[in-house]
C-alpha cells in the first residue's frame, strides 16, 4: 500500500513537469533558490508540528 501513494507522486511529479510552463525567475531568486519561499514554508511546517504537539496538552498552563 505504502508503494501505491509513491507511484501516485512520481506520476504527478512527473505530469507537473510536463504541464507547468518555466517561468522568468522572480527577483528574490538565488540561483533556482527561492529565499522567501523557503523561510515560509519553514515557518509553517514548525507552527503546525508547535500546534501539533500543543493539543496533546490541552489547556493546560495556559491563563
């Protein structure tokens, strides 16, 4: 079953790259490397493992 959902994105992967045009790179690009992007997608993903391990807790501590 875990193999199923890998083939799935290999095959989006692989239809994305077909279908999406290339575009000028924005300003903010460092060599392919898009510096805002990374930091929000960072941000996200440590505010949504915070609230994560936050609800195992509850309410507690907090006024």
């Amino acid at each position: 079953m875990f193999f199923a959902s890998v083939l799935l994105a290999a095959a989006l992967l692989l239809a994305a790259v077909r279908l999406i045009p290339a575009q000028s790179a924005p300003p903010f690009r460092l060599r392919g490397f898009d510096l805002p992007g990374a930091v929000t997608a960072a941000a996200a993903l440590l505010l949504a493992a915070y609230a994560v391990v936050r609800l195992e807790h509850g309410l507690d501590g907090w006024p």
